[in-house]
C-alpha cells in the first residue's frame, strides 16, 4: 500500500505539471514544445500510477505534452477517431455506418484539411494524398505521422475527433525490462519446442486413434463435453503472431484421426508482412489449444478438435506496442466480424495502454454478434500486483480470461493477472511442479507446454466452439449464459475470478 500511495502522489504532482505546462506552452513555438518534452520515465509512472488508481489506462487523461512527448519517443504515427460533429455516442453502431456515406467522407476529409494546413507550415512540400500511414477502410479513423505540437492540440480539441492517440507508443517493455523480468512460457517468443520429459498418465492420457488430451482438460469437464460435441460446424478465429509452417497438425495434416472434414485458413492482417508464419511461436501454440486435430500421430489434441479454424498474424508477438500491429489486430477484428462463418475470436496479446482504434474494431466485431475472448495478462512480479487486467481485456465487450493453479481454492497461476474486469478462469498450472497446458510445438510431434492468460484464453475459446456446436441455432448471448450459469462459481461472481472455472460437460448438456 505504501508504494501504491507513493505511485499516486507521483500521479497527481505529474499530471498537475503537465496541465501546467499546458497551459503555459499554447501559444509557444514547436521548438519550445520540444524541450518541454515528458520524459518516458515520467509517461511511464504515470501509466502506472493511473493503474494503481483506477484499474486501467486511456489516453484521454493524459495531458497534450503527455501525448506528444510520447509520440516523440515513438515512430510519431498517432490514432485519430473522427466523427461528423452531429453525430452521437457510436460506439454501439460503429459496425452499421459505411465511411464512404457522403458526411463521413466530409468528416474525414476535414480533419486531413486540419492536418494538412497546420503540417503544411513546417513542410512544404507535404501532400495531402499521401500523409495517411495506412488507409482505413471500415473504421472511422486515420493513421498519420504528425510533426507538429500544434496539430496535435488541435485534433485534441476539434469537435470532429473523438480521440487522438500515440500509436506505437506502449511500456510493457520498459517496464519489463526496468523490473528486470524475462518474457517466456506463455507470455512471449521462443521456448515452444517439444517437451520430451512429458510423463503418461500424469502429465497427459491418450485417446484414440493416439492423441494426447492435456492434464488440464478434465478440470473443465471436456473429455466428457466431447461425447456431445467436438467443436464441428463453428469456425474459430485466433488472432496472435501467426503460426509455425513446420507444424503440419495445423497443414497439412489438420484433418487426421478423429478430425475431418474441416477447414483451415492462414491469413495475416500485419502490414509489412507477406504470410501468416510465425516468427514468434506464440500462435502456434494458441492455434493448437483451440483446434489441434484429435490425431494419430501422437501431438496434442485441441479442445475444439473439429471446429473449421482460422489463424490470424497480426503482431509480431504478444506485445501490442507498435503501430504496425495496432493496425493489424484491428483490422483483424473488423476482418472476422465480416465473415458471417467466424463466430469466436480469441486473441492472447495485449498492452497497458487502450487503444481507440482496437476498441472501435472491438466494438464493430460486437455489432456483428462475435463472441470474443482476451487473455486477462501474464507477466511476472513486475506488474502483476499493480497492473490488474491488460487492454483489450478491460473491455465490456469482451470475456476476459485468465489462468489458475489446481487447488480446491481459486489461485492465479504463477505469472497470471486477475481483476474484476475477469469473467472466467482456465486451470493450467500444476501447483506441486508447476506444469503448464500442453499444446502444439512448432513443429514435429511432440507437444510443447505453454501458460498464462494466454492458454487459458485459447482454451475457453474452444470449450465455447463446443457449446455451440451443440446447440447450433444459439446466438452469441445464449452462448455465453450457457458458459455463466454452468460455471463453478455461478451465481455470485468473484471480485478476481469473475464466474470461476468453465464446465464444458455442463455447458454442453
């Protein structure tokens, strides 16, 4: 608590001098501007300190010189939301309006005139055709490199923009670092090859034709889910960093076994990149969790082992922190909301900071009746006693999941976030050993391990798949109640562990 208090009277002097500053720099020159710039270690604490105090973080409540001290210590891209002035509270309609109607087209077109005109003044040859970073094509927003302090406090203060925020600026990193933490298991790259020391019958059993069914999964009652339903007939999407072109049980070999007459697609929504391979090993693993084939090869088997799947490489690892991958999860998003097959979307990535354009794409896939889940956190000392949930998991629209140990009493996993933004638990830690989920390696066909928040998100992703492939004229909120009222915690929900452990069994009955 100490600490905590320290963090918040930090917050508080902070963000005083930076509405000071504020006030003191309007009418200053850019080159002022610039040597009034917030250090990234004062950005940082203030983050942190706005965790402590309320649970999360929005751009919103940083001040101009925040913002733009964090888009110099970036690539300088900042997220625009626009709007025609007339219109109201869109979040719950974003999936409805079309960009291209003609007042949108005018909306947009006068916050570049904005941009334009002040940017114009230090750069000459600027042309306005060309200042987009990325074109947008279903959201109401524009992705731009700005150099100016001014344009900056403009936008913030125009009635046409509903938010303007640094992109590619986030301090998961930097605090990871500063802590002295090392990302791996679920929380990061590397580290998912096959685990050889794997014992049978503790660690995993067998079922036919010779498929290996993780620890884990009879604590969520789906061995038994699986004598009603396998998943088939519901396509799951999975946004992460792509997956393994070695790992043929998500190739060439998906439809094997058990699993058959299903359909799998890799695409990728990052831009820059070229396929869906994954660099990172993160979305192999997650992919595998939800719908590795029930095989004859000896691999894992996913949850959802007959469900039709799609893999998504929007970022290039499980840290949302550039503007390259802000772009590419939200138009993953608006992607699956679009393709009337996709009814989940699981996505085990996140970041400190919000993001408007991820949520508006967020609130888009909602309008189209997606089922979402997102990974609640996984780190380790260094910001899970003080962070709480992570962005995107924060938000309404989404179930957040994170992961426990297997005690008789709820119990984060070791490296796991909890909140009261969690709507469900996962067990996928051993407490004597501390074991984790099997799952996929990125190639060959020994299984790998793999934790956190992350499993745990794939996992109730797939158990989901099963429960509506059971009841296959369910909409999205019959779903989710059948998920809720079957939960171990059912009917009170728990301040860190929202409605407890997920029952397939039951859910599927």
């Amino acid at each position: 608590m100490k600490k905590v208090s320290v963090f918040l009277a930090t917050s508080i002097m902070l963000f005083s001098c930076s509405k000071n500053m504020n006030e003191q720099q309007s009418s200053a020159s850019s080159a002022d501007d610039q040597q009034q710039q917030i250090t990234k270690e004062q950005i940082n604490q203030f983050i942190r300190d706005q965790y402590a105090q309320k649970g999360s973080f929005n751009w919103k409540d940083a001040s101009d010189e925040m913002i733009w001290s964090a888009l110099q210590s970036s690539d300088k891209i900042i997220s625009v939301g626009y709007k025609p002035v007339a219109e109201k509270n869109i979040e719950n309609r974003l999936h409805t309006i079309n960009i291209s109607d003609d007042n949108w087209k005018t909306a947009k077109q006068q916050v570049l005139q904005l941009i334009y005109n002040e940017e114009r003044k230090n750069n000459t040859a600027l042309k306005m055709d060309n200042m987009e970073a990325w074109k947008e094509t279903k959201l109401p927003v524009i992705d731009i490199k700005i150099e100016s302090f001014e344009t900056l406090k403009l936008l913030r203060q125009s009635k046409l923009v509903r938010y303007a925020e640094p992109m590619g600026y986030d301090p998961i990193k930097e605090f990871d670092k500063t802590e002295g933490a090392l990302s791996g298991g679920g929380s990061g790259c590397g580290g998912y090859d096959g685990n050889t020391s794997l014992v049978n019958g503790s660690d995993y059993t067998i079922v036919s034709p010779d498929a290996k069914v993780s620890w884990n999964y009879s604590y969520h009652g789906i061995q038994n889910a699986w004598t009603k339903s396998t998943g088939a007939g519901i396509k799951v999407m999975v946004i992460d960093s792509g997956v393994s072109p070695d790992q043929d049980n998500l190739g060439s070999q998906f439809n094997q076994g058990l699993s058959s007459g299903r359909t799998i697609e890799k695409i990728f929504t990052l831009p820059g990149e070229i396929s869906a391979d994954d660099d990172c090993g993160h979305g192999t693993a997650m992919s595998g969790a939800v719908a590795a084939p029930r095989c004859a090869d000896g691999n894992s088997c996913g949850v959802a082992y007959n469900c039709n799947f799609v893999i998504c490489r929007a970022a290039h690892d499980v840290y949302i922190d550039e503007s390259s991958e802000i772009k590419g999860i939200s138009d993953a998003y608006t992607w699956a909301a679009d393709n009337s097959t996709v009814k989940i979307i699981s996505m085990s990535m996140g970041r400190l900071t919000s993001s408007g354009q991820i949520k508006d794409a967020v609130q888009y896939a909602y309008g189209k009746g997606k089922l979402m889940f997102c990974a609640g956190g996984t780190s380790f000392s260094w910001s899970s006693w003080l962070v709480g949930v992570i962005f995107p998991a924060t938000l309404n629209e989404v179930q957040a999941i994170t992961g426990i140990k297997d005690k008789t009493t709820l119990t984060a996993c070791d490296d796991c976030h909890k909140g009261k933004q969690i709507d469900f638990v996962i067990v996928m830690e051993k407490q004597i050993g501390g074991l984790h989920s099997l799952s996929t390696a990125t190639s060959g066909d020994v299984p790998t391990t793999v934790g956190g928040s992350s499993v745990s998100t794939a996992t109730a992703a797939g158990i989901a798949a099963l429960v509506w492939s059971r009841f296959p004229s369910f909409t999205r909120e019959d779903v989710l109640n059948k998920l809720t009222t079957t939960a171990s915690g059912y009917p009170t929900k728990n301040k860190s562990y929202g409605w407890g452990k997920l029952n397939a069994d039951a859910a599927t009955n």
